[in-house]
C-alpha cells in the first residue's frame, strides 16, 4: 500500500527536497506552501486520492503551523507531525496539546522524518490489514472504557470518545495493562515509536489529554494515575 503524506511548509527547498526524499522512499506526495492550502487540501481529500498523514511546519506566514493544526483538529484526527524549531519547547507543548500526534525539531534529517511518518503510519492499521476475523473478536473492557483496537474506536460510558492516533495508541497500550504501572519509556516506545528524549513531555501531555476527554471515575478521581518517578497506570476501578 502506498500512503500519501501532505507536506505543509512555506520552505520550498525544504519540501522539494523532502518530496523526492520521501518518493524515493515509496510515498505519494502532496504539498502546500501556506497552512490555509494545506487545511483546505485536508478538508477536500477524497476516498479516491486520501492523505494518510501530515508533515506541518510551526513557523510559516500568514497562517502559521498552531493555527493550520486547529483547522485540521476542528474537522478531522488525521496524524500530524509538527516540525518546530529546536529547543523551543512552547510551540511543541502547545502543537501537542492541540492533537498533535508528535513533533521533529529543525533542523532535521529526511531519515529522521521518515522515521516518524513511519513509526505513526505502523499503528495506524485498518481491519484489512490485521485480519477481518481478528478484528471483529477483539475487544478491550476495562469499566466504562471499551476498545475496538482493530476499528480505533473508544466508547467512555457508553459515548464514543475521539482520540488522536497518538492518544488512542497510548489508552491502548494502558488498557491492556489496566491495573500495572507503564513507564513513561515504554509507552513512548510502544506509543510513539521512538526512545524517551531527556525533557521530552510528550507523553505527558498527550495522557493529560485523553484524561480530559475521558472525564472522571464515579468517586471523582482520574481513570488514568500518574505513578511517582515510575510512569503511569490505568485504574480498573
């Protein structure tokens, strides 16, 4: 299967040379040079020609990279890695608290940028590709949250719950160690497809999100505990 990444980035070196980098690589390119372009290329894409992830640059005129991301988020939870520059920590947090699935700091190499669109696009499967017979069988119960790994479906109470990829790939990974601590190294790891960086809150604040989106417990605490200096763990109730 060939995906389809969507490149964002007023850089048009950069995405030229990202294009022929990822073709090489076996993907199908489209890209936009301003984030109104790209949001509404999102917005229009069609069962015949869909875009399976995007790469968005922060810093861009106009309308910059937070601001494209709201646009995405307001009408879809397609996988978007925000490439933000090195260090600045504010628009990663921000990007992250918005939906991003991840972030790659610039500079950067296309390897690198594969590597995530990579890691991402892996625990994005369709019942096609895990098996139909597998698919329709699996079900994660864990009091009020159920999991349809195969479908990405959540429902909280009975109410579907919309996620990120990222966010439901990390409920995932807690749910089916519902009651045991995770490390915050294993659900980056197991999560987001890469090692744990010194200082990254990644995982912080993608968990901090699903915990949101989830509400509380009957007795008012959060379904998802964070685990003193060890990581965190999904309550059974």
């Amino acid at each position: 299967m060939t995906h389809t990444v969507l490149l964002i980035d007023d850089d048009i070196e950069l995405v030229e040379m990202l294009k022929e980098y990822l073709e090489q690589e076996g993907f199908a390119i489209q890209a936009a040079h301003d984030g109104a372009t790209g949001a509404q290329l999102v917005l229009q894409q069609s069962l015949s020609n869909p875009i399976d992830i995007v790469v968005l640059d922060v810093m861009m005129p106009k309308l910059n990279g937070i601001e494209t991301l709201k646009r995405i988020r307001q009408h879809s939870n397609l996988p978007v890695i925000m490439l933000t520059a090195r260090g600045d920590n504010t628009d990663r947090i921000i990007g992250l608290e918005l939906g991003a699935d991840d972030y790659v700091p610039k500079p950067s190499t296309p390897r690198e940028i594969v590597a995530r669109i990579r890691a991402i696009l892996r625990r994005v499967s369709s019942p096609q590709e895990v098996g139909q017979d597998a698919a329709a069988s699996e079900h994660i119960v864990v009091g009020a949250l159920e999991i349809w790994p195969s479908q990405r479906l959540v429902n909280w109470n009975g109410a579907a719950v919309e996620l990120t990829s990222t966010e439901f790939n990390l409920l995932e990974i807690l749910a089916k160690n519902a009651g045991q601590v995770v490390t915050k190294q294993d659900l980056s790891q197991l999560g987001l497809g890469r090692p744990l960086a010194r200082f990254d809150r990644s995982i912080d604040v993608h968990l901090s999100s699903i915990r949101h989106k989830l509400g509380l417990l009957p007795d008012g605490r959060q379904c998802i505990q964070t685990v003193f200096r060890l990581g965190y763990q999904l309550l059974k109730e």
